[in-house]
C-alpha cells in the first residue's frame, strides 16, 4: 500500500515538473517570437522566474523521491552495520527536521507575502508565488517518510546506492558492448 502511494504521488509530481517545463518552454518561445516580431509581453520575465523556480523545487523533490540527492552513502556503508543504521536515521529525522523548519518558515512568509503582487501580472499575488515553499518541504517530509525504510535496509545490508547504480550502469555498458561486438562478428 505505502509502495503504491509512493508511486502515485512520484507521478504526480513528475507530471508537475514535465507540466512546469512545458509551460516554461512555450512562454520563452512564444515571448521570443513576440519579441522578434516587436512586440514583447511584458509579463515573460516573471512567469518564467516563477515557473523555474517552481520547476526547480518541484525537481529537488522528484530528487529525493528517488533518492538522487547529496549523500555520504560511503561513509555509512564503511561503519558497522548498527552505527550505519543508526547515522542513517539520524541522517534522516535531521533532513525531516530541516524541511519542517522550512515549511513553518514558508508558510509563515505567505500571510505577508499576500499583500503584494507580481508587477506585470496583479492578480497574481506572492503568497501564491511563493507557496511553492510550504508545499515542496511537506512534500520532502512525506518523501522522506515513505523511502526511509529503504534507505535504512541498504544502510544495514551495506549498500550504497550511488555506487551500486553506478556499477549497474557498468554492467549494462559491458553487456551492450559485448553484444554490439558480437553482432559485428556475424556480418
């Protein structure tokens, strides 16, 4: 059950981020087109500010989702297998910790954030900008949560997940490489 909501909700932010890089795609194309013809909006420069920036922490929790992001996974895999563990949660409760404070601070910044707004575009007040705060560090929190118990099986069997990819990756290339020779030995 915690494996399909993992899922579920990998997905739905990765169709954030693929929806965010879209729309970021077509306002800097339609703006350089407008531009080229003499008639540049003026809203482009901050709607493309606001959806890198959303799109930059939407992407930092597709990251630790998947658990792409800095780590010190050489140094828990070199201590015994209860210290690892144990360096491992506390590692874990101290990024739960850090994105708590995060999320209280940015939701703290929106009540008084909601009484600007962008310059070009009124309506769309800065609480609304800068929700991306809140909403990505209770993400992180739950991300965390959900890929916790992997992350602490691999510290107790051992297993860094960088250097276990990266040795996939290898094996792959070998293999492809191998097979890629082989076929240029039948013709």
């Amino acid at each position: 059950m915690v494996a399909k909501f993992e899922k579920a909700l990998l997905w739905v932010i990765e169709t954030i981020c693929l929806a965010l890089l879209i729309a970021l795609a077509l306002s800097v194309i339609y703006s350089a087109t407008m531009r080229y013809l003499g008639s540049s909006p003026s809203w482009y420069d901050e709607i493309a500010i606001v959806l890198l920036a959303w799109l930059t922490y939407f992407g930092a929790t597709y990251a630790l989702f998947l658990r792409q992001h800095m780590s010190f996974g050489g140094i828990v895999t070199a201590l015994p297998k209860y210290a690892a563990v144990a360096l491992a949660l506390a590692s874990e409760f101290l990024v739960i910790g850090f994105f708590a404070i995060v999320a209280w601070y940015g939701n703290a910044v929106l009540a008084a954030a909601k009484w600007d707004s962008l310059l070009s575009i009124r309506w769309m007040t800065l609480d609304i900008v800068q929700s991306i705060i809140p909403v990505s560090a209770a993400l992180m929190i739950i991300g965390t949560f959900l890929t916790m118990p992997r992350a602490l099986r691999n510290a107790a069997a051992g297993i860094d997940a960088d250097h276990a990819e990266i040795e996939q990756a290898i094996a792959e290339a070998e293999r492809e490489n191998a097979s890629a020779f082989g076929k240029d030995d039948h013709k």
